[in-house]
C-alpha cells in the first residue's frame, strides 16, 4: 500500500513549537489552552499581532521554527518506520516553500523518519497537494488542513485528518495518535 503524510502539523508539532518560540522571542506566556481553543491555523492573535505582522514574525522566525528542535507526534517515526518493514510504501507531501525543500528533507531525515529514493514531495501549493496525490496513486492520505483536506473529498483514496482544533469541524476519519495506525492498517487487512 501506498500511504501519503504531510509534514507540519501532520508528523511534527510544527505550530506548537512556533507557539513556544514566539513566547520566547516577545518575552510573553500565553496560555496553553488559549493555544488549543484556536480554531484557525494562524497563532498571531495569541500575541495580539495583525495578519501582517504576523505573517512577518513567521518569516523571520521561519529557520528557527524549522530546522531547531520541533518535536515529532509521538510514534509518528516508529509507526512509518514499521509501514516501511510491512513492505508499505511511505511518501510525504510538504507545501514549504521550495527554498526549503533541500533543508526540509534534511531534517526529518536526520530526525529519524524515513525517506525512500523519490519518496518526497515539496515546494506546491496547498491546491496542488491533490494533483500529485492523485498521480501517485496513494491509498492512505493523512494531513491536518481544511484547505488540502477539503480537496480530496472526490479521490478514490482514505483520507484521515490529523485531529487539530481547527479542523475538528470537518467530518471525515481522523487520527489523534500515531499509535494508531498501525491499528487502522492491520484492521483494513492491508
Ligand atoms: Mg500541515
């Protein structure tokens, strides 16, 4: 079988992380639960920024909130790397931006999951996530946006939200724990 992961969000705790970075850099704390009532993808309000200024803490935090210490989703690396001895076959599907594709590989590489010859897709946009998933033949897709999750309802393949407060309004199988797949692989007698 073929399964398909996004990155952020999906795999890492790419927002949280960007969360406890931006409390560092404004010399603020924000509650945690404050951080988890949010039900769109953007943190910037927390810290009372606008969309611009928000949009220009990200870019200029952005190489830290990458390629510092995110931390994966707990069994995220041990349960792709147990896809892999099955015989599964394992690809991710980022929409960074395309400067950072090289680096982006780099480091989940480096952070133990694994990365297959031709395994890894970087630098579309959001929209585009379909097409290549399409191309792919994927069976599994696993990502944690409305906006990429919403374009997938049409393909023949089982998508599953990454369970987050902000898509928890769409009504399609999610996974809250990476524990779980191997669970949901064995159940369907892939
Ligand atoms: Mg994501």
């Amino acid at each position: 079988m073929k399964f398909g992961f996004d990155i952020d969000d999906t795999l890492i705790n790419l927002r949280e992380h960007a969360f406890n970075l931006y409390q560092k850099k404004l010399n603020v704390s924000v509650e945690p639960e404050k951080f988890q009532a949010l039900t769109g993808v953007p943190i910037h309000e927390l810290f009372g920024l606008t969309r611009e200024e928000g949009g220009r803490m990200w870019n200029t935090m952005r190489d830290e909130i990458y390629y510092t210490d995110c931390p994966p989703f707990p069994h995220a690396i041990e349960a792709l790397q147990e896809l892999i001895r099955q015989g599964h076959e394992v690809y991710y599907i980022t929409a960074r931006a395309p400067e950072h594709c090289e680096r982006t590989k780099m480091w989940i590489e480096k952070a133990g999951f694994p990365v297959q010859e031709g395994s890894f897709y970087c630098g579309m946009g959001d929209a585009e996530k379909v097409h290549i998933i399409r191309r792919l033949g994927l069976d599994y897709y696993f990502d944690d946006k409305p906006a990429v999750l919403d374009t997938l309802t049409e393909l023949p393949l089982k998508v599953y939200a990454r369970d987050n407060s902000y898509n928890r309004h769409l009504d399609i199988p999610r996974i809250t724990t990476w524990s779980e797949l191997l669970d949901i692989v064995r159940e369907a007698g892939e």
